[in-house]
C-alpha cells in the first residue's frame, strides 16, 4: 500500500502517529509497571506508524468513552473500538479485527440461571460506563436498571458494593475478578460478541479510512493479529473473519 504526502498527513499531521491505547479491555492493552502500554492493539499501532515512516505515541486511556472522545476530537489519529452506531459520527471504523464475547457475572448464590433472565423488572445490572456494553445494554434491555461504573475495571467493585443482580463485560475480565474474589460466577453462554476495529477520525478524509481498513485486513489475513493472540497469550478472544 502506497504512502502518499497527503496519506500520511492525514494520519500523521503531528509528525507522529498517536494512538489511542485503552486500557480498560485487558484483552487489547495491558501495561507494564513502568507504564509503557502492551497488547494486540499496541502491536498494530506499531505495524501502521512503521509503514507510514513515523514515530509512535501512545496516547493511554482507562475507558472505551474516553478513547472515542479523543478520536472523534482529533486528539488522537486512530484507536481501537468495539464498533457501535452511536460511535460512528465522528470515527470511521474498519471491519473487526478481533471478536471478544461478552458475559454476565453473578453471585454464587444468585437464582438466574441464564443470560435471559437478566432483564427483568427489578434487576440491576453493572457496567462501564461508556462501554461497548453500556451502549448495547442500554439499547437492548428493556426491564433492568443499568448501573455505570466508571471504568471497566471498577465493574465488578462497583457490582459487589452496590449489591447488584450482575456485572456485564469482557468475558477474561470477569473470569479474572470472580477467581481472585470468589463467591462469584459467570452465566453461561454469552449475551454479545464484541467486534473490535480500528478507527479513524472522519475529518481525515476517506484516502485516510480506505487505506486503514485494507491495513487490518492484511493484518488478518497475514497472521498479524493471531500471532499477537498468541503471543499475548489471549484465550477467548478470535480473529475476525475477512471482509
């Protein structure tokens, strides 16, 4: 794929290619203890700013909201989303990279049995506030009250102290809290499947969207993203399908 002047100032017009890193999926990023960010998402990052011939800033956030309103702010050049509607005004999204299942966490001694029983009258159910989940549960439940942490990470803090009927989010997330808590467990099955994509602000143009999306695809097709599962050592989660 050709770098053009234009197609590089589009992504670059710093000078360096900022990504939005969230940290709140530890799935896509993690970070080390100095900081530095790490993951499937930072590796892709890295692969664009080297074919575009730039430097890499990441630009770290603990939220999926907050990531979005950098991007469609201009304040980052590109950033990874869980595609949704609401999110599409001012970011252009790729096809997903990456397909993550979303889950329900509930007491060990709570009565619901399966994800249908969720949304009832009475119920209240945690999320991140912003979260790929906020915005589909949001839509689709009709009886239940959300509740919104602040982070993905505080769900299940937030889930426990509130004395809610379930936390909803990342699949390994949850399984990680119920191990380390106990007293917990997930609903079998799942009630989404996350599509994960790299976005662009519109305001760069569709040279900028095009060439982004036929990034991931290569990045699909040649074993980029599987290699970074794999050497993440991420369970759960599988490479989207070609587009």
């Amino acid at each position: 794929m050709t770098i053009s002047p234009d197609l590089l100032s589009a992504f670059a017009p710093t000078g360096v290619l900022r990504a939005s890193i969230n940290l709140g999926n530890p799935i896509l990023a993690n970070a080390r203890a100095d900081g530095t960010p790490f993951g499937v998402s930072v590796d892709l990052a890295a692969e664009l700013a080297r074919r575009l011939g730039v430097p890499l800033e990441p630009v770290v956030v603990n939220a999926a909201g907050k990531a979005v309103e950098i991007v469609a702010a201009d304040q980052a050049d590109i950033g990874f989303f869980a595609i949704d509607p609401l999110r599409g005004a001012g970011i252009t999204f790729t096809a997903p990279y990456v397909l993550i299942e979303g889950c329900y966490l509930v007491p060990n001694a709570s009565p619901l049995q399966a994800n249908e029983e969720v949304d009832r009258a009475g119920h209240r159910v945690v999320v991140g506030g912003g979260s790929a989940y906020d915005l589909y549960l949001t839509r689709s439940l009709q009886h239940a009250h959300i509740v919104r942490a602040a982070t993905s990470q505080a769900v299940v803090q937030t889930f426990i102290a509130e004395q809610a009927d379930a936390a909803a989010g990342v699949k390994q997330q949850l399984e990680a809290d119920a191990a380390k808590l106990g007293g917990l467990r997930l609903l079998p099955g799942r009630f989404m499947v996350i599509r994960q994509a790299m976005g662009v602000p519109k305001s760069r143009g569709e040279a900028a969207a095009a060439y982004l999306a036929a990034f991931v695809e290569e990045m699909k097709a040649g074993g980029f993203v599987a290699e970074a599962l794999q050497r993440h050592q991420i369970e759960g989660a599988s490479v989207a399908p070609a587009q």
